[in-house]
C-alpha cells in the first residue's frame, strides 16, 4: 500500500469516528500518523541526486510573492497590468505551463512577483504539478491567492486545504509551545496556563507515535493537537496571505461588498482595472518592508536609493542595517544619528539595538583611529616601561 492510499485510510477512519472525549486519545494518534506520511510524502525518493523536477527562479528585489489559484482565475492578467511582464492569457485553463517572474516598483522597492501554473485538488499528492507550485510557493515572502469572485466560496476552502498539507500555515502565527528533545530523563510536560484540548496523557502518546521518549514539552498557551504536531514536525512555515478575488465586474454589488468585508480579502477586476492600486498598498502593508535613507556627514540625505528592511529577512534595527551595508561596519560605529518617526527627537543618538521605522533617515558616526606617536613633544605609545617612555623624546624638529 503506498502512502498516498495509507493517508485516505486514516482519513476515511476519522471521518467515521465519533468525536467525544473517549475518541480524542485515538484522534489526536490518527493526526499523527497523518503528519507523519505527509511529510514522508514531501521527502524526494531515496537514491535520487537531489536535482528532482521542477521550476525555480532567481530570487531578486527586496521581496517576492508568490500568486497561487486555480486554472482561469486571472493570475497571468494581472501579471501583466502590475510589472508589465507579458504572460500567455487565454480562455482555456492550463494557459501557464511554468513560473513567469515579473517585477513590481512600488515605494522605491523592487517586488518579484511570480505567476504559477494553476493548481488543482489533490496538488499535495503531486496532481498537476501541484508540489512543484506549492514548493515555489514556499520560498516566497507572501502569497496572494487569486480566487474568481463569481465562483463557489469552496474553491478558497480547497486551496487552502491543499496548502495547509504540506506544511504551508497561512495567517497563523507560530503556537506558542517549547518542545526539545532530550538524551536521557523521560518526557517533562508542563503547562503555564489552562488547558483544554490537550492533556498528559494524549501528549505522551503522540510523542510515542514519534517515537520520542525523552523530551521536555512547555504548553504557554491553550494549543490543540494540531499545534503540538506543527512544532514536533517542526517544518512548517507560517506565511501572510492576501485573498484576491477577480471578476467583480460579473457579480452584484451586495455580493462584492460582503466579499470585500472578509478579513484579508481584496476585491479586484483585471478587465476593468478596478481597485489594483488599494491590492498594492495591502501588499506593501503586509510585508512590513521598511525604508532607510542614508546621510553621509556633512552632506544632504540620500533619497535617490534606501535600504530596504525587513522583519523576514534579516530585522529592522540599526545593526541589521549596518550588516545590510556591510558585515564589518557594525565593529567600526560609535553611534548612529536618527531622522524619522522612531526617533524622539531630531537627530536622535542610538544604538546598534534601536529599532528603525520606513523613511528613517540615518548617519553612522564611525570612530576615530588613534594617531600613531601622540601629540607634543613626548609620546604617548611606546613598547618601552611606563618610566621610560615618559622620559623618551622625540628626534629634534628639522630647521
């Protein structure tokens, strides 16, 4: 039995398994096994060189995002009305056949925007070239998930589900739970606050499924199953997304009023160009890119070129700026001189810890190399003995 055919096993079992409190034991064991082959899934298959197929593209600009939906929804359209980027738009679906990279300037920043082949139901098991999108997608800072506004709201649920398979969380936020793995001592299960999905007893038992016997587990909050799963596999990445539906101009105004009021939802027509410039400030608002000018001393600011930040890459303080620069700058500054909205007052000294906001304005104040021989007529550096090098002289002055 392959592992696609083990996975609709356990499915179908839990979906006739009643769920009450004496099912959770063996539901939360199911979930499991479950995590377990998705990720056996996902690995490439043993004795392969590595190199498996796929499509993948150059990482370039200060952010990339990934655009992800099914066939015909209007992904290559707006391809091409955000970067200009010409990609093939017809009527029949499976138009886009690979990765079609396009550039975006926004606010002095450079966004890589990718349009991927429409994925179908059943992509987590490989079906159209599903793990290859998907795969594509990961890498990315963002997604927009393209959905048509005339369609069924189901399409939303299945694309989300198909992500949510191979480790793709969208719009969560990492559970707050300490798991390590441990030699020797058994399982230490501690909790800092009320728990009511999870008790001791499941615990040990999904670490058994892991084959974990020593390990030592910290609950700060009140997590499900799930959310102890995702930590134990440890390879899920947890990514913002924008729900971009297309094709308003085809549905009723109620319908696209109550579309635009879902939360991380856009409403957007590629026909008629309608609400694409409100698409990309939410874009820049999502990805928390922050732009720092620089000011060398004695000079005006230097508005041509920032530095562009982020959380995701790096950090945004004075340090990850300072690194973005370059790696021995940081050894060299005295303090740093700030203008803009995260200083208190203008200019601000800061340290390498201050954390910077977009349009700051910065200038590194380096420090300054001691002179060789000191100054007057005695030195003050000499690799002779305190009382000696305060009696040495220097040679005569030349007349």
């Amino acid at each position: 039995m392959g592992i696609i055919e083990k996975i609709r096993e356990i499915e179908a079992e839990m979906a006739r398994t009643q769920k009450n409190k004496a099912t959770e034991y063996h539901l939360g064991q199911l979930k499991a096994k479950i995590a377990k082959l998705r990720t056996q899934l996902l690995e490439p298959p043993k004795g392969s060189s590595g190199g498996g197929e796929g499509f993948e593209v150059t990482k370039f600009g200060h952010g990339r995002v990934a655009l992800i939906g099914f066939p015909s929804v209007g992904k290559s359209t707006l391809l091409t009305l955000l970067t200009g980027t010409h990609s093939e738009a017809a009527s029949y679906e499976f138009t886009t056949l690979t990765c079609i990279p396009g550039i975006i300037n926004y606010n002095d920043t450079k966004i890589q925007l990718l349009d991927l082949p429409g994925i179908i139901e059943g992509a987590s098991e490989g079906k159209g070239r599903g793990r290859q999108v998907i795969a594509v997608a990961k890498s990315s800072d963002i997604v927009l998930m393209v959905l048509d506004a005339s369609k069924s709201e189901g399409h939303r649920q299945i694309l989300t589900r198909e992500l949510e398979a191979v480790g793709l969380r969208l719009n969560k936020r990492p559970p707050h739970i300490y798991f390590k793995k441990k030699k020797t001592g058994g399982i230490s299960f501690n909790s800092t606050s009320a728990l009511t999905h999870v008790d001791e007893k499941l615990c040990y038992q999904i670490l058994h499924e892991y084959k974990i016997h020593n390990a030592e587990v910290l609950f700060r909050e009140d997590a499900t199953v799930d959310d102890l799963i995702d930590v134990i596999e440890g390879n899920r990445k947890y990514m913002k997304c924008i729900y971009v539906y297309n094709k308003i101009d085809v549905i009723g105004i109620d319908d696209v009023d109550r579309l635009a009021r879902q939360p991380n939802s856009v409403v957007i027509s590629c026909n008629l160009k309608l609400n694409l410039d409100r698409l990309l400030a939410r874009m820049w608002e999502d990805m928390g890119l922050v732009r720092v000018y620089t000011k060398p001393q004695g000079q005006q600011p230097d508005f041509s070129e920032p530095v562009v930040l982020s959380t995701d890459r790096g950090g945004c303080t004075v340090e990850d700026f300072c690194n973005h620069i370059h790696r021995s700058l940081v050894k060299d500054v005295k303090y740093v001189l700030v203008w803009g909205t995260s200083a208190r007052h203008y200019p601000q000294h800061c340290g390498l810890s201050h954390a910077l906001s977009d349009e700051d304005v910065v200038q590194i104040v380096k420090k300054k190399d001691k002179e060789e021989g000191g100054r007057g007529r005695f030195k003050s550096h000499s690799t002779a003995p305190a009382r000696i090098s305060d009696r040495e002289k220097k040679a005569p002055l030349k007349t």
